[in-house]
C-alpha cells in the first residue's frame, strides 16, 4: 500500500514537472544597435516575428529598443554579462570585448563558404571564450563601405580633414592622413552640421535612414571592406534553451543570414537614391583606385593584427582571397 502510494505520488510528481516543462516559454530579451527605422533593424524585427511565430508558447524574442535603450558601445558587455541575451550589432562596436570581431569587415569569401572552412568555427571558439557568446547569423554582408564627404578631394589624401569613424575605419583612414574623431551613428548627423567632422564612412547603403544626405556632399569611390551586423546571443541563455528551441532560433537565423536581404538589389537602389539626391562621386584612376583598395586592405589587416597577434594572422589567413 505504502509502495503503492509513493509510485502514485511519484508518477503524478513527474507528469505535472514534464507538463510544467513543456508549457514554460522561455523570452530572450534583444537589443539592437542600429535605429529602429533603419533598414537593418526593421529587417532584425522580421526575424524576431519569425521566432516568436514559430516558436509560440516556447521560445519568444522580446525586443528590447534600438541605441536609444542602450548605446551601441556598451552592447558587447551587455551581451557578455548577461544584462541581454540577443544582441544585433557589429563587431566594431565592442573590440572592447572582442577586439577580432572588427575582421569580420575582412572577409572576401561567403559565409556559406566561412562556414564550411574552419573559419567560423574559429571566429565561433573567440566568441565563446572571449564574448561569451553564440554567433548566430551574419545578416550585413556583401556591402562595401565607402567614405563621404562635405568637402572634394582631389586624390587618397585625407589630410587636414576629420573624419568620423568606428574601428571599422580607423586603420585606413588614418593611414590616408586623416584626423579620425569616433563617434556612435547617432551623433554623425550633429557632427556633421556642426564643422565637427568633414566627413564620415558608413556602408554603401542606409544615409536616407538617418537624413546625413542633407549634410553630403561627395560619395569616394571605390568601396572597400565588407558591411559585417550580426545576431550573437549570449552563451548561458543559449544554452538554457531546448533543443527544440535552439532549433527555431537557428532556422529563423539561417533565413536572416540567406535571404534576409538582396543585397546587391538594395545597394545598387541606395547608388541611384544618392545620385538623385545630388551626391557627387569622387572617382579615382584605376590605379590610384587599386592603390586606394589595397592600402584599406593592408591597414586594414595591419590593425586587426597589432589587435591580436595571436588569432589576426590565422584570421587573416581564412578571410582573405
Ligand atoms: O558605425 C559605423 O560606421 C560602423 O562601424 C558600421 C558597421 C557596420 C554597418 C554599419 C555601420
């Protein structure tokens, strides 16, 4: 009787924790480093819809705001202690956690291709170790940075001018002679109508989004580096999750990492928008355009190795074409 009552006790014990198991949901909370109306973040919130569609009633996403919540520089640390859990963010924004995140604007090969080398699994153990972190899903990709302008310049020659920058630029357009004054996206438009800066670099796409066509004149070609925003989750978050849940979060990352955005479509829009909104081109001769690409490339790798001698060179070794 007595056995009798405990096998009761106890088979009715573990079928309301397997039920309680089941129904508990789980809610990442997600900050984004970018503005909200920006294409990047708008496009971050599908990804979120996607989770939270498919993972209802076991695993949501519950975004948190934009830079207005917390300030892009600051995210790294957010991420890694845990104060979020998800995090949309380029590597520039926290070398202060990770200075090797930065080469991911070094990469000349596909992710589908980085994936298969050795080259994410290498990148993925730094973010483990040093980030404390999952990389989920490389969204940004495919989109050449490109330095603006509100004064001409006649050749690769920054010098006398100020130009704002993140560490994606700092390298190279120190190198060029520039004086370079970092700021966060959200303080370029005051910088630029105060004198503050002459000009600034940002990727080929998104100056509509945060109205500094207002305050450019000169769009430099050619492009150089690779636009890296990604969705790194942090690691005790991960895995607290399910494997079921896990699931639903990779496949929503793997459709924002393949098919998040056409790139070249919306780049060669954004070319054309810049145009009709009267931005000029400054177009160097073909080997002032190639002197003008490699020397990106050599300050470039030059900085992400003084960074970290010990992984710069294997990186470079896996990024590079
Ligand atoms: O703020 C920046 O210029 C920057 O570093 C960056 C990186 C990736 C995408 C957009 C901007």
């Amino acid at each position: 009787m007595r056995s009798g009552m405990t096998w009761l006790l106890s088979t009715l014990c573990a079928a309301i924790l397997a039920t309680a198991a089941a129904a508990q949901e789980t809610t990442l909370r997600a900050i984004a480093s970018f503005a909200e109306q920006t294409h990047y973040t708008k496009t971050f919130l599908t990804f979120v819809d996607r989770v939270n569609a498919a993972g209802k009633g076991s695993v949501q996403i519950n975004f948190i705001g934009g830079p207005k919540a917390m300030p892009p520089f600051e995210v790294g640390n957010a991420l890694k202690n845990g104060v979020v859990d998800m995090a949309f963010v380029t590597g520039a924004f926290y070398t202060n956690v990770m200075p090797e995140a930065d080469a991911w604007k070094l990469t000349e090969r596909p992710m589908a291709e980085l994936r298969k080398s050795g080259a994410f699994d290498y990148m993925a153990k730094l973010y483990d170790q040093k980030m404390n972190a999952v990389f989920l899903a490389r969204y940004a990709n495919d989109s050449p940075f490109h330095l603006y302008l509100t004064k001409p310049i006649t050749k690769p020659d920054l010098s006398g001018l100020k130009i704002r920058i993140t560490p994606v630029y700092r390298d190279f357009f120190s190198a060029l002679g520039a004086t370079v004054v970092q700021t966060a996206p959200g303080e370029v438009y005051t910088a630029l109508e105060r004198g503050v800066v002459d000009g600034y670099g940002w990727p080929i796409h998104g100056i509509f989004e945060l109205g500094w066509q207002e305050k450019t004149k000169y769009r430099v070609d050619p492009g150089f580096y690779n636009a890296e925003v990604s969705v790194i989750v942090n690691k005790d978050a991960w895995n607290k999750l399910s494997d079921a849940q896990r699931k639903v979060v990779t496949e929503a990352g793997q459709w924002l990492e393949s098919e998040g955005t056409d790139w070249a479509k919306h780049n060669a829009a954004e070319v054309e928008r810049q145009k009709a909104a009267g931005i000029e081109t400054i177009v160097f001769s073909p080997a002032e355009a190639q002197a003008f690409r490699a020397k990106a490339y050599a300050a470039g790798w030059e900085g992400v190795i003084k960074q970290s001698p010990e992984h710069g060179p294997k990186l470079k070794e896996f990024f590079s074409k």
